[in-house]
C-alpha cells in the first residue's frame, strides 16, 4: 500500500487501482474463528466470522443462521447484506428466523454484483451498526460469504461514523479477514472517499479563513491601541 499523503491532518482519497491493491495484497492476519480449535477452510468449516473492530463482527451466512452460536457469542444486532429479495446468493434469514427477541434484525436487499449501486445503503447501514454500538450491544454485518457486500458496508460505516479514509477501512478489514470487494463496490467507496474529502477540505478552508480574519481583526485593534496611546 502507498504512502497515504495528507493536508494540515486531512487525508487525500485513494484511486479505485489503490484500493484494489489492498484488498488482493495486504495479508490477512486470520486468527481462529470463535469457538474452533483448529480450521482448513474459513469458507467451509461452518459458522465464520471475525471481529474486524470492537463489538463488530464480519461473517458468513453460517453464522447468521446458526443463532446459539450468535448468543454465545454475544451478538445483539443482525445486518443482513444478503436479503435480496431475488437473484443468487440470497441468505434467507429477516427479523422472524431469530426467535430470540434479545436480537435485532435489519437487511439490505443488495446484490452482488459491480453494476449494482451499493451506495444508497451506506447511510441507513451506518446508523444502523452505529446505533447497535452505541447502545453497548455487538453486531454481525454478514452476506453469504462475508467478503463483498458486508465488507463494502463495514468499511463505508468506517469512513462516515469513525473518520477513516476508504484505504484505512479496508486496510484494516483485511488485516483481520480475507475480504474482496468486488470492483464495482470498490469505485463506490472511492467515489465515497473523495466526496469525504471535499467535505473535510472545505470546512479546512473555512476555519482557515475564518481564523486569518481573526488574526486580520487582532492587528488591527492592537494598531488602533497603539495610535491612541501615542
């Protein structure tokens, strides 16, 4: 991963290319998935998922149906990135598979596919996993393999509710899972970051120059003492 460059504390966005370089470059320090001793495949040895940040897990559609493991593990909100109401990979889960009450449940009819247009869901998703969070609870963000859609909506909670840019996010997913988004979801975040740091960079302007017609003002003022007290 390249350097990342930065004004007065604001990181520059990365390109879709610097992106796709992280997740198919950056190793995946994988650890044991909860509750299994040892694993030959995290894609076929049953319920999968990893703490990617506090009290935020990143799995598999085994784990999402399996909820005695969930409750073992303490999960309290459920984010569905595979509730597509038609077309492939769908997990056929919603609010009435739980029977446990202590769960909350919210799905995302969301294909995956690069034509597809996640970015309407970053919002809704965001405040979703950031309401479970605040509220002391531990979420789930699945879809069927917990590697595309999931991950695309983990990193884009990372960048609009914990400040990092799309590299860091994701940098720091894949430290912790084999994630990869596919290179449509991947444009999205980038298009997301740059429009982040238009954000950042104009309210920069903004106390900058409100802070040069402070100074403006001070000089000022302090000449004006100076000439009445000659």
């Amino acid at each position: 991963m390249g350097m990342q460059c930065h004004f007065r504390g604001v990181e520059f966005p990365s390109y879709v290319d610097e992106l796709r370089d992280i997740v198919t470059t950056v190793e995946p320090r994988l650890r044991l998935i909860p509750e299994m001793r040892q694993h030959v495949s995290r894609f076929t040895d049953g319920a999968d998922m990893d703490e990617v940040y506090p009290k935020l897990f990143l799995g598999d559609c085994d784990a999402a149906t399996n909820e005695a493991y969930l409750l073992r593990n303490g999960i309290t909100h459920i984010l569905n990135a595979a509730d597509n109401t038609s077309g492939p990979a769908r997990v056929k889960t919603g609010a009435e598979f739980y029977k446990n009450p202590s769960i909350i449940y919210q799905g995302l009819d969301l294909l995956d596919m690069p034509f597809i247009n996640i970015s309407v869901h970053f919002e809704k998703a965001s405040e979703f996993i950031d309401e479970a969070l605040a509220s002391g609870g531990c979420i789930l963000i699945h879809c069927r393999q917990g590697r595309s859609r999931s991950a695309t909506i983990v990193a884009a909670f990372l960048m609009l509710r914990r400040n990092m840019t799309a590299a860091r996010a994701l940098t720091l997913l894949r430290e912790s899972r084999e994630i990869r988004p596919n290179n449509g979801f991947l444009q999205h975040l980038a298009d997301l970051d740059l429009k982040l740091f238009r954000a950042k960079f104009e309210k920069l302007q903004e106390e900058m120059s409100s802070s040069s017609d402070s100074d403006s003002e001070f000089d000022l003022e302090s000449d004006s003492e100076s000439d009445s007290s000659c």
